[in-house]
C-alpha cells in the first residue's frame, strides 16, 4: 500500500518537490500557486487553518490573493458570489454549520454558472453539537449543482485543488466545484506530499488567467443582467442546461485527470478501485478510511480470500456506470456512510449505489448498508474487517440478514445515565437584598444602589468550577462579577464559543441554572422566542404550578464572534423589544478557533487571520464600536463594563436586569482578557484590561433613555495613559511600537481620540 515515489518521479514531466504537509496547508498551498484573486471567508473548525495559512504566506508576500474575512458563511459566500460574476477566480473553504449557513446561496452559483472552488473540510452537523468529522455536511451538498471532488489524503487535496479550478472554468462545466477532504483525519494529519515546484507550471496546467467570452460584471460593453427572474419554461430549460453540464463535468474530469496524469505521475480515476479484478465480497468507503480498508484487503487476500475495495474521487456527478461495471461480479458489498439519511434506509451512497445496479441490469449483488464513523469515531482495521465479514455472511446464507444498521453505537448502560450532582440553587440566596434599584419619576432615570463587592460573595456563583476555560481567561471573571448584580432566577443562552465549549462537555455540564445554546448566528433570536414564551404561558397561567418566585432574567452571553454572525438577529431583537439581556465579552477575536480576527480586533493587531510579515503588520481595519450600534436601535440600556471596576459592573448589571425585567432588551459589552491570544502573561489579565481602559481605548459608559453617561473618566481622575503604555503589555500588539510601525501606531491612536472625543460630547451634550 506504500507509496511508490519513484515511480512517479521517474514518469513525471514537471518539475516537482517533497513536502510534509496536512491537508488544510495543501489546500492553501495549492491556492496561493493558483493565486485566486479573492477568497471571502469565516472561520470555522476544522477548515480554519486554510484561510490562517493563506493569510500568513500573504504576509511574507508569498501570494496576493484579496482574502475578506467577513461576518459569517452567508456572507462569505456572497462575497465569493459577486466576486465570480467579477470575471476573477474565486476561492473559499468551510465545513459543518458555516457550510449550512451560506447553504442557500450555493444552488445559485452553481444555477448562474459562476465557477469558483470551494473546500469542504468535513465535520459533523449539529446538533448536539460536535467538532470532529464525518460527512454529514457533504451529504448536504449533493443536491446544490456543484460537482464535487473527493480527497482521501493531503496529496489529493493538493492534486484536487488544482483540477477543480480548471474543471470549473471548462467550456462544458461553467460550475463551481467542491473540494470534499475529511476533518481533522486529513486536515490536520501531516504526510510526505509531492508538489509543483513552480507557479508558472501551475499556471500553465490552469490557464494563466481565467478563460474569456464568459459573463463578466466589469465588461461595460457588454452590460449583462446576472440573476433575473424567471419564469416557466425557461426555469426548467436553465435547470436542464444545468445537469447536461453536471454530465459533462464527469467526462471532463477524465480528460483533466489524464493530463494531469501525465504531468505528475499520479492518475486520480473517477472510482479507485483496489483489487476488485476478481473479487467476490468488496467494501465502499470514501476519502481517509478508504485507505485503511487497503490494508484489510491485503490481509484478506493472504487468507485466500477474494477481496477488494472501492472508493470515489467523485461523487457528483455520482459515477454510476463506473459503479456498476466495478460490481457485476461482486457477490455482496457492504456501504459504509459517515452520515445517515435519516429515514431512508441508508446513507445516500448506499441507496445511489442500489440504484446504479438496478438501473444496469444487477440484481444479484447483495448490499449491506452500515452508518459508521459519526462525530470523529475513528475506523480501524478491525473494523475494516467487520464490513468484510457482514459480506462475506451474506454470501453463506445467500441473503442480507440486517439490510441497514448503525455501526459502533451502543445502548448505554442504565446506571451510567448522567445524575444530577448539584441541586439547584436555593432562590433566596440569590436574592441578597442589598442590591436596591428605584426609577426616579421626574427624570426617568434609575438609582441604584449596591454594596461593595465582598458583601456579595455570599451569593452562590451561576458556574461551577471544573470547567476548560485556558489559566488567566478573563471571560468567568467577568460573569461571574455581573452576575452579582442579579438578584433572583436567570435564564442563560450562550452563543458558541470559548465560554459555551469550555462549559458544557457532555455528559457534564457547569452551569447551574439552565443553559441554552443553539446557532452560533441565532442566539438573540432563539432567547427571544424563550421570553416570548415565558411571558404568554406566565399570562395564560401555565406556570403557576411551577412554584417560580419571581420573574426569570433572560441573559445571552456571546463573544465577539457573535456579535459578527449574529449581528443581524441582535439588531433584530433590539428592535422588537424583548426583554432581555445580550451580555458580549470581547476579547478581540476569535478565540475558540483559533484567535482569528474579528471586526471588533482593534488596527494593527496580530491574530491568525492578520498576521505580521514584510507585507503587513496585523489587522488593516478599525474596530467595530458595538455598543454605538447596539444604542442607535433606541434600546432603553446599553453600558460598557470591565472587572478590573467592579462596584461600575455590578450598578450596571443591575440596572440591566430592571430595565430588561419591565421595558426591553439592553445591551452590554464587557472587556475580557485572553492571555493564551494576547500573548500576555496569565496574571496580568486584570492589568491589562485596566490600561485599555485607563487609555480610553475602552471607556466606561451608558446610554441610558439614549442619554450617554460616561461612568469613569480617566482624564478628571489623572490617570490617563499613552495607548502604547497598554499596548505593550501584550505580544500581539508589541510590533507596533516599533519605529517602521508608527503610522499605524499613529492611526489607532488617533482613531481611539476621536471615539473618546465623541464620547465626551455625547456626555456633555444630552441631546447628541
């Protein structure tokens, strides 16, 4: 099963090099000798890493490829929409819920004829929610338009990469193409990869330049109109049009795959077929298990038995005839599929490959479907071995005793089940009474009263400990302390992220009161569809027999990263009403996968997506002032806090729970450290966020009733700091004190003056 190197150097006509890459880095690799004119793109486990290194080799001028990180997959893929009806060439990658998200927009590249490449790094779809592979997301894919191409290994994620693109730019094709490589199990797991060892090689294999006499927006002399309505029968013609092209994609493929061939040495068939020359009993598999079932195969083999595998290169358009031929003499094959199609009686390559040999005439071989490998199980060769064995029965007792089945499930043992290990928390000693909170009549305003921090410390904390969280994140600090000023019940939603996946490993949990979490977009949405709820059933007297003392708190904690995805939906529900709180804890970037930039990163900033290099020196945009969006929906409270001042948090946080108790939803954005990202020492986070805002950089404020109170001022207290004083506190932001960095410097320095400039004239001027 080795790979045999020498063979394919010596049969090779282009140059070439030895690398030892993971299948996301060949992905990028292959991207930046193509040198796509723009990726759009969102981060997402495990597809992340390939916009991480683009953005990295870009830095170090390795490529020139225009990368957009945008506010979420939807918009990701609306970016590579309009940048493909642009003329250019068009790059993304994805898995799992991103692809979902940006899902509806990818029938429409595919009906429009807008080639570009996408990768789908393969992950579990939620919910419940998990991280790891399958190819529940690719099976999603299917029936969007786009042909798409299967990877088993780093090397033909690279070979595929480059294919795709000049399969997509085909005459014939005119499709956008999907790149499908496995999570985790290829992308991130290293090998021994051959590639072009020069651009122009690359080029010359793609085309230079993409191909001309196709639509293009920028052509002013030829205005076209891209997506127009359209009615019956042209609907139905462009649909035909479609799958005629969708056809020819599987015989161009052919031809690119024997040029290709040609080129390097290695020849991608549209089935792999290993062994199946004379064998009775096969195994179908794709991508990163089809290589481990070689193995079986061969042990087989030694024991005198007819053994064999299959496996696609691609799976649209689905290789039917190729199927068939490949199995007339089978005697039984068992499918296996990393992903159900939940009541149809087997995955869809399963029931495709049912209906590739009924429709040429083979109704003899038998076929056994199993669902295997969900949410990252790994496959072993013993369990290689299992599928032989389910063949080989069905061919003894000359039928198929189970037809379909889950593999590597099991019941779960009853005295397992998940206990409860804490009671719930006793509701009088969440209502401390020594927070007081009056509304002056006259102005409107509240008054609120709180005692210092250590005569709240007898109140129970809303977390247990045990948690993931890394040393030194500020993020349950920072709950923690504005939880404090809640008296009474809460009912918590978390976006996804750092606070959420640190939280809630099954079958445990951390949170005492009850834990909400959905959508990493929809949060604020599904909050509010809980307090609607709460509100009609408490006024149609549904909960009386409940035994609740008071009204719930509605709270949804988000990072950053939400409040970019989600931004639509919180804006949605600012401007209905709800009454709820959205709590944000910004510690400027993506943290749970990887510290990627957010629009909330500050200018010049390090993170994984806006690296340091010769060509660029961090993040290249100011950052997003959410709480000035947040207070122009008219929302009655919106307040910026920080734990590094408490008694502001706690007054804040309990003006927050009266107005989202009796008049809407309020928004707040607390500042929190993340050492591991920040590059800062686990100690200093409180330090740290001081300076921020000791800098003015992250004021202290509330737009109440839509007046702006500036809570501490800096400046009156003469203990304002240079920007740089807190900017060197951190290694993601020290380069910007150095000399060739200082206009930079300048500009964020300038801008955080401006902000505050605003600020204190909104402070003094109650009308602005």
């Amino acid at each position: 099963m080795a790979i045999d190197y020498e063979k394919e150097i010596g049969s090779a006509k282009v140059e070439q090099k030895f690398l030892y890459e993971s299948g996301n880095e060949m992905a990028a690799y292959a991207a930046h000798q193509i040198n796509y004119h723009v990726m759009g793109y969102f981060p997402i486990s495990p597809s992340t890493e390939v916009a991480q290194f683009l953005d990295t080799m870009k830095a170090s001028g390795q490529h020139d490829i225009m990368l957009v990180p945008s506010d979420g997959e939807h918009s990701s893929a609306g970016i590579c929409y309009g940048a493909s009806t642009a003329g250019g060439r068009v790059f993304n990658a994805t898995s799992a819920q991103g692809y979902m998200f940006m899902l509806e927009q990818l029938p429409v590249q595919a009906g429009t004829r807008m080639p570009m490449v996408m990768n789908l790094i393969c992950r579990s779809i939620s919910g419940p929610l998990n991280i790891h592979g399958d190819h529940s997301d690719l099976y999603f894919a299917l029936n969007t338009g786009w042909p798409i191409l299967m990877c088993r290994d780093p090397q033909s994620v690279y070979d595929m990469n480059l294919m795709a693109l000049k399969l997509a730019e085909h005459a014939k094709v005119r499709l956008p193409v999907m790149v499908a490589s496995d999570g985790y199990f290829t992308s991130h797991q290293k090998r021994r990869v051959q590639a072009f060892a020069h651009r122009q090689d690359v080029h010359k294999f793609v085309g230079e330049q993409p191909p001309v006499g196709f639509t293009d927006t920028l052509d002013r002399n030829n205005p076209v109109t891209v997506g127009p309505y359209m009615n019956e029968p042209d609907y139905i013609n462009n649909r035909y049009q479609q799958s005629v092209a969708m056809y020819n994609a599987g015989e161009v493929f052919e031809e690119i795959a024997q040029e290709f061939a040609e080129l390097t040495g290695r020849h991608y068939e549209v089935i792999e077929q290993y062994r199946m020359e004379d064998a009775d009993v096969a195994v179908f598999l794709m991508n990163s298990a089809s290589e481990i079932i070689k193995d079986v195969v061969d042990q087989l083999r030694l024991q005198g038995i007819k053994a064999g595998a299959i496996s696609p290169n691609m799976i649209r358009p689905f290789p039917q005839k190729q199927i068939a031929e490949a199995l007339k003499n089978v005697k039984a094959i068992t499918v296996g599929d990393r992903a159900d199609s939940v009541g149809g009686h087997g995955g869809n390559m399963v029931n495709e490959i049912k209906a590739a040999l009924f429709t040429y005439g083979n109704t003899t071989t038998k076929v056994i479907s199993r669902i295997y490998g969900l949410g990252g199980k790994d496959f072993y060769a013993e369990d290689g071995h299992h599928f032989f064995q389910l063949a080989m029965d069905a061919v003894v007792a000359d039928r198929v005793e189970i037809p379909f089945d889950y593999y590597g499930h099991n019941p779960g043992e009853a005295d397992k089940a998940p206990k409860r290990l804490l009671k719930p928390m006793d509701f009088d000693s969440l209502k401390s009474g020594l927070i007081t909170v009056t509304k002056n009549e006259e102005t409107g305003k509240l008054a609120v009263k709180v005692p210092p921090v250590r005569s709240l410390m007898k109140k129970p904390r809303r977390l247990s400990p045990g948690h993931g969280a890394c040393p030194g994140c500020g993020i349950f600090s920072g709950l923690e302390l504005f939880f404090r000023g809640i008296e009474g019940d809460i009912v918590a939603l978390y976006h996804t992220g750092c606070a959420m996946v640190t939280t809630t490993g099954y079958p445990y949990s951390s949170h005492k009161s009850t834990f909400i979490h959905n959508l990493f977009q929809n949060g604020a949405a599904t909050l509010s569809g809980v307090v609607e709820m709460f509100w009609e059933r408490k006024r149609r007297g549904e909960l009386d027999g409940l035994g609740l003392k008071d009204d719930f708190t509605f709270v949804m904690v988000t990072g950053d990263g939400g409040m970019d995805i989600g931004m639509g939906p919180a804006i949605g529900a600012a401007l209905r009403g709800h009454k709820m709180i959205i709590l944000e804890y910004d510690n400027e970037g993506y943290m749970n996968t990887g510290a990627q930039q957010s629009y909330s990163t500050p200018l010049g900033h390090r993170t994984s997506t806006s690296s340091i290099g010769k060509t660029q020196q961090g993040k290249v945009t100011q950052h997003k002032d959410t709480a000035q969006i947040m207070a122009a929906t008219n929302i009655p409270y919106v307040f910026t806090g920080c734990e590094a001042y408490p008694q502001d948090l706690l007054k804040k946080a309990a003006k927050a729970q009266w107005y989202a108790q009796n008049e809407g939803l309020v928004y707040g954005k607390i500042l929190i450290a993340c050492p591991l990202n920040w590059m800062s020492e686990d100690k200093e986070g409180t330090n740290i966020v001081s300076l921020a805002v000791e800098s003015c950089f992250f004021p202290l404020y509330e737009v109440e009733q839509g007046v702006t109170n500036i809570t501490y001022n800096p400046e009156e207290k003469n203990k304002r700091v240079e920007v740089s004083a807190w900017l060197k506190t951190m290694g993601k932001t020290r380069h910007l004190l150095k000399p060739e960095n200082e206009p930079a410097l300048r500009s964020f320095e300038s801008e955080v003056q401006r902000r505050w400039s605003k600020l204190k004239a909104k402070h003094e001027h109650p009308d602005l």
